[in-house]
C-alpha cells in the first residue's frame, strides 16, 4: 500500500472516530438535554417545599401540651437556631467537600471506590449533601442510570440557585434520623428531649451519625453502635479541623443519656382532642397532622390539675365517671375540661360529645322565659302533683319523694328546693315553644322539641356539659352570649394567622333578666339543693338529677367562670342508686365537686363578681325577703335572700311563718 493510500486511509478512520465520538457526544447531548426538560422546578426554602411539619399545640401559659403529626414527626428550624457544632458534624461525615464541590464531588466518588474496595464493603458514599438533598426531595428511589444522571444534574442546578447554609439548612430539616423524626428538630427532641439550639457536640455528633443507617444506629436500640459511630464522627470532625483534641476527648467521654418518651400525651388529653377535632372541622386533618402549625389554646393548667383533682371524689373501682367544663363566660374560653376517667382507655369525650338527660338542670331555661313573661319571683303557685292531658297521653308530675305535695309556693322557693310540680304549671303556662327558644338564644344547640317534659330536663337526645357551661355562662355573663372555644388563635408554619375565633358577644337576653336569674340560683346555693356548692363566697347555680338516678349535675358560675359538673355511666341506662352508701342525685358529688374545683379556682382569681355590685339595673331595687313567704323578711326567718324588684312590686307586708 502505497503511502498516500495508508495516509487517506489513517484519515477516514480518525474521521471515522471522530464522528462517531461527535455522534455519541451530541446523543448523550441530547439525552441530557432531553432529560433536562424532565426536571421538576426546584425550590429550597424548607417552608415553601411542603414537607409533612408536626403541628404543636400550646396551653394559655405558653408551655407545650401536644404535638401532633402524622407519620412524620417535623419541626422546621432556621440555620441560626442549629449549632455550628451540628452543621460541622453533618458534613464531617456525609460530604467533607460540601464547601469546595458544586453539587457533585467527583472527586469525592474516586476516593469512596477506592476505600470501599480496599474494605472489601460499602463504607463510604459518593453522594454529596446535595444529591442526598435531591433524592429526599426530587426523585424517586428507583436505581438506575437515568435516575444517577437526573440526581446529578438536579445537584448542579440546585446549587447554582442556592448556597450552601440553605442546602445545609434543608438538608438538616428534611433528612431522616429514626424513630419517627424527620429534621434535627425532631430528633433533637425525641432523643435529648430539648431543642436543636440546645445540642451538645456529643450529641450533635450522635444525630449525624444515625443519618446513614438509622434503625442500626438507633441510640435506643443499639447503644454501643451510635456510640462507635458517634466517636467516629468526633474522629472526623478533629481530623477536619471542626474540633480540637480537648473538645473531642470530651465529647467521647460523655454519656449516653436520652431523654424518656414525651408526657405531652398526659396533658389534658380531652382537652386536646377537643381542639383537635374542632380544627379537623376547620382545616382538614391532612393540614392538623402535617402543617406545621402553632395552635394557642385558652387551657390553663392550673384549672386543669383542679378539676382533675376534684373529679377523683369518684376514681375508685365501678365508680361513675365524672365530666367539668369551666368557660369564662366574659369570652368563651374553655379553661379546663375532663371528659372522663381515663383517655387511654376510652376516647369518647363526656364533657363535649356525652349528651345526657340535664334534668332539672334545664329549669333555668323554664325561670328565664317566665321572667321575660312578666312572672315574678313571689308569684305564688300550687306544688301539688300535675296531671294535663299532652299530645301523647297524660303527664303526670310528682316532687323528688313526694315533698312539698300540700303547700303553695313562690316561683323562688319552687326554684331553690327544685319543685317539679311548679315547673310543670308554669311551662304549660308559657308554652314549650317559648322555653326552646330561650335555650336556643342562650346556647343550647343540641335538639330540643317543644314537648312540656323539657321543663324538667326530659329530652329527646340531651345535652353536653360543655352546652350548659356556656348557656348558664350567658346568664352569668348579663345575657350576652359568647361562643365557647378552646382555641385563641392557628399559625401556619410561616407565623401567619390563619384561624382566630372571635371573642365579640351577642346580646340575646335582657340584663334586668340575666340578673333576677342569678340572684335567684344564687339562693339554690345559699338554700337550696345546691348547699353543697358553697364555697365561701358568691355563687350561683343548679343541681339536676335524671330518673332512676341515671344521670347528676350541678352548672353554675363564680367569679368569671361557669362551670358544668356531670356524674353518671357511660352506659346510658346504669343507675347511681347506691354509690358509696347514697343515692347520687345534683346536690351530691356533682355539687361537691363544683364547689371544690370553683373554690380553688376561683381563690387566685380576682375578687369574686357578684349581682350585687353597683346599682340595680333598670330602676330594680334590692330587696331582702323571706324565701317560703316572698314577703319582707324578718329576723326570725332562718334563709333570707336578696333579689331584685321593681318598686311597684316591693312586698309590703313582713313574713308571718317565722
């Protein structure tokens, strides 16, 4: 062969190669172009990436009381609330190059092959904080090539966008750490119990060395391999100039100490599903579990510990279960609330979804439609047993054990001893319609039907302590009704406020009303079936018990709270006739109860607030008299009340019974 045939030769195969090197390189190209037009739209801001985040739930006080989340437990920090010391151990032993690489360590891949096949095993990983980043949050977990390219040109990109605190920043607020926790924040709280601002080296250096293999670095489970992972971390971070000889001795020496599993789930456990639900209703559980919000509630806990430790007169075994619910009626913040004995046995919430029977816990609702009627409290009536022909047959009405059964009495004293017989004439008199009107207006949402049996609680579904609360709460409150919530205002996981129930109340009663209605349950306390509930100051209230002693109260309000105290089964149809050597009716344990927790409760509060102060409303004057004979009470008479009159209705004669 000639030589100019072996030069043309020689050409037409570099040309050769190099075409087929240029068709290979503009295809692969091509594919990476491709490819590139694949990818998603990144964003690196921890709070616009959507990530699940674990809502936090606060008392009134500030302090936690609940975290919730689904099945990741997040909290999102900012770079300067995580420690120089936590930052360095991360990259100490995940990417030591994460400042000098671009998204990519090539360099970084080399040296990991080469230590993995000296080990003979995987120990080191060529993927940078970056493409760890990447492939947490971009891509799918398939291995294969196209994913590797798409990892690797996502890393490019993502760090031609952001720096490098802002990788690092995400990274350690996506990366899982085990046992349920997504982000430093999570961790630091599951495993130390405090926040991630709050880490030791030692325990910095513990959380980056779960990130490889968190269920064999597990410090619960495997204590000896996270704490020679650990080391081996303090080894890097010494080696890479982070720490100095002194520092990593002591963090090695220190022990292992974890925080014990969290209590939040003891806090007022029916409280919190009681929030929990009403902003389920709100927001969608999806937003409730994985948010990220800062829920600010009205619980206070001091209140909280008095109610439960007053509902425990009846915490032994086959005792009823006991439900309070205190609201400041001035704003409709539910302070405490007890749903029942135990939540982790049963989660059914007595104290907001129980409806049970009120009995003559109703009468309020009866007294409050007469005196807008006009009736007065003196106006006397026959406590004699009632019998009227009703749509569905004949009701008949008989007192508690017959009492009262050949006397007259005054709408007052029928009040105060809880005359059914009273109540009975006097509903027929105004009509049912009007008293589910007035329940309605006061806050009773539960169904009610216009049927006379309402005068004594008989209704068709029940109510909740929570409705009573907040209903006597209107009367307490002047006849202003405010909508009870446990809730003071909902964040989203940027600060925003996205929910804060108005605290704005809605005159629906008369306050001439409001007021005569106190002054008279005030007397139930003082006189009457509620004596019980004394507590050494100003109180109103009334007691209601079911038949066949299913179901007890006592509702009521001191100071600024109205509280409502249930006793009862859960099972609807178990009698309280013999609970510790008595039958339980409202004057009882739940009487005893309300006035344990509203003594205590009411003691730090501010001076208590009484009917009494000031003038009278609407021209009403006070006037002192005798509760059998509603006229002008005497010395002798061993119960006298104060209620207000208008002056044209001022008794003028004096009690003759005593």
């Amino acid at each position: 062969m000639s030589l100019d045939r072996r030069f043309g030769l020689i050409l037409r195969v570099i040309a050769g190669v190099l075409v087929a090197l240029l068709a290979v390189t503009l295809a692969f190209g091509g594919y990476l172009y491709g490819l590139a037009q694949t990818l998603p739209d990144l964003e690196v801001d921890p709070h616009a990436l959507r990530t699940a985040q674990t809502s936090v739930v606060y008392a009134a006080d500030g302090s936690v009381i609940a975290e919730w989340h689904g099945e990741q437990d997040r909290t999102i920090v900012a770079f300067d609330q995580m420690p120089r010391h936590l930052r360095d151990a991360v990259v100490a032993i995940e990417d030591q190059r994460f400042y000098q690489h671009n998204g990519v360590d090539i360099e970084g891949i080399v040296r990991a092959m080469r230590a993995n096949a000296e080990a003979g095993e995987v120990r080191q990983g060529g993927s940078t904080i970056t493409q760890q980043l990447v492939k947490l949050l971009f891509t799918d977990g398939e291995r294969t090539l196209t994913r590797k390219f798409r990892e690797a040109l996502l890393a490019f990109e993502l760090e031609s966008r952001a720096d490098k605190d802002k990788v690092l920043e995400t990274y350690l607020n996506t990366v899982y750490f085990g046992n349920g926790a997504y982000g430093c924040e999570a961790a630091a709280k599951r495993y130390f119990g405090k926040s991630t601002a709050s880490l030791t080296a030692a325990e910095s250096a513990m959380l980056a060395g779960i990130v490889r293999s968190p269920s064999r670095f597990d410090p619960a489970e495997n204590p000896e391999a996270a704490l020679e992972r650990r080391n081996l971390v303090l080894d890097q971070m010494l080696a890479q100039g982070y720490l100095d000889e002194q520092a990593a001795r002591d963090a090695k020496h220190a022990p292992l100490k974890l925080a014990p599993p969290s209590e939040y789930s003891d806090v007022a456990p029916f409280f919190v599903e009681y929030i929990k639900q009403e902003l389920i209703r709100e927001l969608g559980a999806k937003r409730v579990y994985e948010g990220g919000l800062k829920v600010h509630t009205t619980l206070e806990p001091s209140l909280q510990k008095m109610a439960e430790k007053s509902a425990k007169q009846l915490s032994g075994k086959g005792d009823p279960e006991v439900a309070i619910v205190a609201v400041r009626h001035s704003d409709g913040a539910v302070l405490a609330l007890v749903g029942g004995r135990d939540f982790k046995k049963n989660q059914f919430n007595l104290a907001t979804q129980g409806k049970r029977q009120p009995g003559s816990a109703f009468k309020p609702f009866v007294l409050v439609a007469a005196l807008e009627k006009g009736v007065k409290p003196q106006t006397m009536y026959s406590a004699a047993p009632y019998s009227v022909a009703v749509k569905d047959g004949v009701w008949k009405v008989e007192n508690y054990e017959n009492s009262f059964a050949r006397t007259s009495l005054s709408l007052q004293a029928a009040t105060s001893w809880s005359v059914n017989a009273v109540y009975a004439r006097l509903i027929m008199q105004l009509g049912p319609e009007r008293v589910v009107q007035v329940a309605r207006r006061l806050g009773i949402e539960s169904r009610l039907d216009p049927d006379p049996a309402i005068a004594l609680g008989g209704l068709r579904e029940g109510v909740s302590p929570l409705e009573m609360a907040s209903a006597y709460g209107t009367i307490a409150n002047g006849g202003i009704r405010v909508e009870p919530s446990g809730i003071v205002r909902v964040l989203d996981d940027r600060g925003q406020v996205i929910l804060e129930p108005p605290r704005k109340g809605k005159r629906v009663l008369d306050k001439r009303v409001a007021v005569q209605t106190s002054m008279m349950l005030h007397d139930v306390v003082e006189n009457g079936t509620g004596v019980a509930a004394k507590m050494g100051s100003w109180a109103a209230g009334k007691t209601g018990t079911t038949q066949s002693y299913r179901d007890a109260w006592f509702v009521g309000w001191a100071s600024d709270l109205s509280t409502a105290v249930w006793v009862g089964y859960p099972q609807a149809q178990v009698d309280m006739t013999n609970v510790h050597g008595i039958r339980v009716t409202g004057g009882s344990y739940p009487a005893r109860i309300w006035g344990q927790f509203m003594k205590g409760a009411t003691a730090a509060r501010s001076e208590p607030i009484t009917p009494q102060e000031g003038s009278a409303p609407g021209g009403q004057v006070v006037v002192r008299v005798c509760p059998d004979s509603m006229k002008l009470a005497n010395q002798r008479c061993p119960h006298p009340i104060d209620i207000y009159l208008t002056p044209d209705t001022v008794p003028s004669d004096t009690c003759t019974l005593h």
